[in-house]
C-alpha cells in the first residue's frame, strides 16, 4: 500500500550548515507520528519543507505517491496538508469565526457566506471553542489561540495534519486538555505528525516515533522503543528516566 506520506533522502542545506541530512520515513493514512528531537536537530526544517514554506536542497516528498517537494505552500495545502506553528499565528484584527471563515475561502473547496459560517461554528465546537465565534481572536488566552489556530488548519479538510509544538507553552491543566484535543482528532483518523518536547504528550498519542539529531534520523520505531533506544536517550532526553 502506498504511505499517505513518503519522505526519502530529504536534505536541506543553509551555506554551509547541514540542517536535514538524508532523511527518510514513512507515514501510513491513519498514524500519530512523533517527530522528536533536541533543539536545533532539524524538525522544524523537516516540517517546513513538507509543508512547502521551504524548498528541499535534495530527495523526495510524495503525498499518496505525487511529488511535492518544492511544491508552493499554497498548492500542498490545496493537496491536503495542513500546519500549525511554533509561535501562534492568529488574525488579530479579526474575530474568532472570521479567522476560520478565512481559511475556508481558501480551501481547494472553498465555502463562503453562510456555509461557512455554519462550518467555522462546527469547528470551533470541535476544538472546544463553541459559541465563542464573535470574540476578538487577539483578545484569547493562549491556549484558545491554539484552538483557533487549530480549526483555521482543520477548514482545510487535510488529509495530514502537521502540529509543530502545539502544546507547548501550556500549564498543566491545560496540556492535558490540550492532549485531549490532539487525541479526539486521532480517533477520527485523521493523520497527524507531530513535533514535540513533552513526553507525557508523545507517550499518550504518538504509537510511532521518528528521532531526528544534528539533521540525521537516528531512531524509527514504536514509542516505547524508540524512548529506551540508548542513542536517543544520549541525544535528546538525557537521562534514563525521561
């Protein structure tokens, strides 16, 4: 069966920095895949080239068997990818409902008026932000400004789903809310490749790793092996009790 997405030999070089070095893996319609790593390994780089805001230096990206590596962002999310950012990126001058209406006029199905309307409000209730629709989006919390930022990339219908560090930031409360989200989209099967630091996250909802250092995957394999991978404790989580 061919992998929803395929990444082989995927390079990127900045000058003379090696910041994606020949990296390879698969991922099947269906998984929750962690893409972990220290800081600095390459994930963010990784993401960014999928996504298409950056253009590989080398190998290949294939969604369901097509070639989009160096494929515009535009057109990749129109195929069916869809990202969150580190850092949140929220309309300000817009309402809640208005950011996500943006985002369905710019789907490869684009909806307007009231459709929309009604579409934006059913995903706002999946992402726990129901009947919130007519507040300023720059007046949110943090975490609801995730939530926002999590609906504007589900308008896309993607068929996967990019979180880079989507929980980070969050006290405790609200990861395990936080958590409980991400785990209400896997039940829907929905394919999600996920960069994150917060184990407790990773353990709950990634059955499968990737583990990226200095550019290079070292580790690929179930959650629980990949965390007691000796390389990986070395390289990234530091002791052996992370």
């Amino acid at each position: 069966m061919t992998p929803l997405l395929s990444v082989s030999r995927l390079t990127r070089r900045f000058g003379g920095l090696m910041a994606v070095n020949g990296v390879s893996f698969d991922i099947a319609e269906g998984e929750v895949v962690g893409l972990l790593g220290p800081n600095g390994s390459g994930k963010t780089t990784a993401l960014n080239m999928i996504s298409g805001a950056m253009k590989p230096s080398g190998g290949e990206i294939q969604l369901r068997g097509e070639q989009i590596g160096g494929v515009s962002s535009h057109r990749i999310a129109r195929k069916g990818i869809a990202r969150t950012f580190q850092l949140v990126r929220v309309l300000p001058s817009l309402t809640v409902d208005e950011n996500v209406v943006a985002a369905l006029a710019f789907r490869g199905e684009p909806l307007w008026g009231d459709a929309a309307r009604r579409e934006a409000d059913e995903l706002l209730h999946r992402v726990g932000l129901g009947g919130r629709g007519g507040e300023a989006a720059e007046q949110l919390t943090y975490i609801d400004q995730k939530r926002v930022e999590l609906a504007r990339a589900l308008a896309a219908r993607p068929a996967l789903l990019l979180l880079d560090e989507w929980l980070a930031g969050l006290n405790p409360t609200e990861l395990r809310t936080g958590i409980g989200l991400i785990a209400s989209l896997r039940d829907t099967g929905i394919t999600i490749l996920l960069v994150e630091h917060v184990m407790e996250a990773v353990r709950s909802l990634c059955a499968r790793c990737v583990v990226m250092n200095a550019g290079s995957k070292i580790a690929d394999g179930d959650t629980a092996g990949v965390l007691a991978d000796p390389e990986v404790v070395r390289a990234y989580l530091g002791t052996g009790n992370a």
